[in-house]
C-alpha cells in the first residue's frame, strides 16, 4: 500500500483524510499528545484494521477521539452528575476518561471490556476534521505494538508506511506524551496512566477522591513493563553516576553508547549525545522525538539521566522506566507478539 503524505493547510488534503476515513481506511493524525492511527470508530471493520497495522493485541482497548463534549452520551452511559462540569474545564485537552460503553460501542474498540476510554483531542486540524466530516476515530499511538509514540508524522511514516492509507501531517506535537488516562466511579477515580494532567491537577478541579494507584489490573497497554521503547537498550542513571561512567563507557560496555541528557556536562566526544531542554513542559515535547534521534544513530544503549524526583515529573518517570524494561520482559515480549 503507498501510504500518502497530506498537508492540513490544502483543503483538499483534508478532504482526502476524510474520505478515507470514511471508506474505511487508517489515517494517522496529529493530536497535541502524540500522533494517533485513526480509523472510523463506528465502523468496526475499519477499527480492526488498526491492530494488524500496530501488530497489537486483539484485547487491547482504544481510545475513540470525539469532536467535543455534546458527543460524550453517544459513547457512553451512566455518567455521573460532576463528570461534564469538569470535562468543560479539561477539554479539549490531554485527559482520556474511561466510563461504561454505550451498547453500540464495538467489541473490537473495548477489547470486549464494558467500558470505554473516550478523549476529545487539542489539535485545530483534527477537530476540524472530525467536525467537518461528524466523525468519531478510534485512535492508539501511531506506532508499531510497544514501540515509541510519535510526536512527528516522520516518526509515523518510519514505522508504519505501506500499512497504512495516510498520514495527516499537523506538525511536532505539542505535549509529547500520551494522555493521562482516568477511570470514572460516581465516588472516585483512578489514574490509570499518567500524563500531562498530573493527579493533584485533577484533584483540584474533581469533587470526588482521586486514586493512583501504583500498580493496577486495568487493560491499559501502557501500564505493561515494557513499553514506549527504543531499538537501542535504555539505562537510567543518575547525573553523578553518568558522569563518572561516560569516559570508560566503551572499555567497560563493549557496545555503542549514547546518551540522553539535559544538565550533566559530559567530556570528549559527544556526538551521540543528546541534549534535551531542563524544564518539565519542554522536556516532555522532545523526549520521544530525541530518543528516535538517538535510535537513528545505531546505538546499543542509551544512557538517560535520570530526570529531577519532583512530584510534577512522575509521567516522565513513567515513561522513562517503561522504556528502559528489563532484558528478560524484552524478549518475552518480543516472543509474544
Ligand atoms: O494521548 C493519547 O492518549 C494518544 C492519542 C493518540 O490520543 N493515544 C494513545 O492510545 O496513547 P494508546 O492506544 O496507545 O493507549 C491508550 C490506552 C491503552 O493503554 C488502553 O489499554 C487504554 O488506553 N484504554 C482504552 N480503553 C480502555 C478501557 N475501556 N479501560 C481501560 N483502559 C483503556
Ligand atoms: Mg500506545
């Protein structure tokens, strides 16, 4: 399949994204978390196509993507009383809630789950497209099964062209990390993933407790050990200990070392070293797009610095951890799928 290249600022590639849509083919678009591979959410054959292109799970849920609020009753049902209040705060915005399934709502979307994780996306070319078109996307990450998230259509086209029909070029994205995922109860909510909306965020704005739990059984993909992952292997350390190890990196590895930092100064050669800005909102946007810079290099490893322990950094923490998974989950998750 030729995956084609559209441009939101030419009317007629918006069209073509949906149309395509329509007919039932995968696009990926932009959204302001990371790039989603959209297929039609009311076309349940449209939505299975989704996990032969990624090469995931059959029982892993989707997010469908809504072009605003007044949508959310379509998709689900029992909502409670404080939810939209709320939600007219929080979107469009980085938060995916999940809430019991309107019964129309395809098995293939839930993973056969009673619920359903819905979102409306900040992204002006999506929301155009999804309002022009009355459409609803289920959409995942656009990127292979447990791979990295794309935060730039390039990133899309690396690891899905030839699977897909298109992908909707909107630009870097501007958050960089996937939506926090929240589990809605009428007496509280869980944080099942986190993102860009922190706990404490929520908890202000919900007048219900709001949990996080450090580990739970929901069917999040992103809650597996393994996940958001480069090529290269990835070690966290610490600014000292990265320091100390740089210089004898090779004698004491034997492999290609890279490094992700954004305070430690590191001596002799530096070409495979990364710098990423210090604060939390800017480092948040570049962490993908430099890990797949680094992965581009050829490395066997990846030397991240571990980022500051501050409250506000514990989606990066996440993330960070899930990328750097240990040897044994890899190839077990590798041997699965
Ligand atoms: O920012 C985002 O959330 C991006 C953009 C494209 O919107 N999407 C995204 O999708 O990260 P994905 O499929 O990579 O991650 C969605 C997560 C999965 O881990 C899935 O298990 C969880 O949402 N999820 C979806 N529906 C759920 C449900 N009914 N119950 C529990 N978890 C659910
Ligand atoms: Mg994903």
């Amino acid at each position: 399949m030729n995956t084609e290249h559209l441009f939101p600022h030419n009317t007629n590639d918006i069209a073509r994204a949906g149309y395509l849509l329509r007919a039932g083919e995968l696009v990926a678009v932009p959204t302001e978390t990371v790039y989603g591979l959209a297929a039609d959410a009311s076309n349940a054959a449209a939505v299975a196509k989704i996990f032969a292109a990624k090469g995931r799970p059959a029982d892993h849920p989707l997010i469908v993507h809504l072009a605003g609020l007044d949508q959310l009753t379509r998709w689900a049902c029992e909502i409670p009383d404080w939810l939209p209040p709320v939600l007219t705060q929080l979107w469009p915005g980085p938060l995916t809630v999940i809430l019991k399934k309107q019964p129309h709502v395809s098995d293939v979307i839930t993973g056969g789950l009673p619920t359903v994780g819905l979102r409306v996306p900040n992204h002006p070319v999506l929301r155009d497209l999804l309002q022009q078109f009355d459409l609803a996307v289920a959409a995942p990450s656009a990127n292979p099964y447990q791979q990295l998230s794309p935060t730039r259509a390039e990133h899309v086209l690396a690891g899905l062209r030839g699977k897909i029909a298109a992908v909707l070029d909107g630009g870097p994205c501007t958050l960089g990390t996937e939506s926090t995922i929240l589990r809605i109860d009428h007496d509280h909510a869980e944080v099942l993933r986190q993102g860009p909306l922190s706990a404490a965020t929520l908890q202000e704005l919900l007048p219900v407790p709001v949990h996080t739990p450090v580990r739970h059984q929901h069917a999040v993909s992103g809650n597996k050990k393994v996940h958001y992952r480069p090529r290269a292997h990835v070690q966290l350390l610490p600014s000292e200990a990265l320091q100390q190890q740089w210089p004898q990196r090779h004698a004491t590895t034997g492999k290609r070392v890279g490094a992700l930092v954004y305070s430690a100064p590191l001596d002799g050669d530096t070409t495979a070293v990364l710098r990423v800005p210090p604060t939390h909102h800017d480092y948040r946007q570049r962490l993908y797009a430099a890990l797949f810079e680094l992965d581009q290099r050829g490395l066997d490893e990846i030397w991240v610095e571990l980022p500051p322990q501050e409250p506000e950094w514990a989606d990066i923490h996440d993330r960070l951890q899930r990328a750097a998974g240990s040897a044994d989950e890899r190839e077990s998750a590798t041997d699965q799928h």
